[in-house]
C-alpha cells in the first residue's frame, strides 16, 4: 500500500492524543516502517508498526483517495498485538 499523504482535522488529532500519540509518531510509524496492513471492517485499515523511538503503534485509518489515509485511531500495542506483530515480521 502506498501513501503519501494524511488527512488530519481537530477530531482525528484529538482522538490520538487521548492514547499519548501524537500526528508525527503515527505518520513516522506508517512511512518509515514496514508496517502491516490487515484488513478491518468496513472500509477500515488496520496497520501494525513503530516509530522510530522503538514505540509499537496500532493504527486504524480509512482511505480517502490514492496515497491518502486519514488516521481514525491510534495507540499502544498491547503484548498481544506486539508478539502477532514480530512473529509476522519474521515472516
């Protein structure tokens, strides 16, 4: 998946904040990273990454057109999520 841009509005900043996660972390994770990317509902992404700082991000965004996304959500992995994330990384 590629992407090259993000849509950002009052809600979806806030949101994140609220789980400690500011723009720039969810944007790095995304870009620089090899995240993966599963399939939610509707017409939601999930994506798994990290930031730079070695932060495990779980990330839901919807897409807005070719190489936009807008980030819904974004938080800490919990250990679950982390373990799923590095077995498939090894992959």
């Amino acid at each position: 998946m590629l992407i090259t841009s993000f849509v950002w509005d009052n809600k979806n900043r806030w949101h994140i904040a609220r789980h400690g996660v500011e723009p720039y972390e969810a944007e790095g994770a995304i870009l620089l990273d090899k995240p993966l990317y599963l399939r939610g509902r509707e017409d939601k992404y999930i994506c798994y990454a990290t930031t730079n700082d070695g932060r495990y991000l779980f990330i839901v965004f919807i897409v807005r057109g070719p190489g936009r996304i807008r980030i819904i959500s974004a938080r800490n992995m919990i250990n679950k999520e982390k373990k799923f994330y590095n077995k498939k990384r090894k992959v």
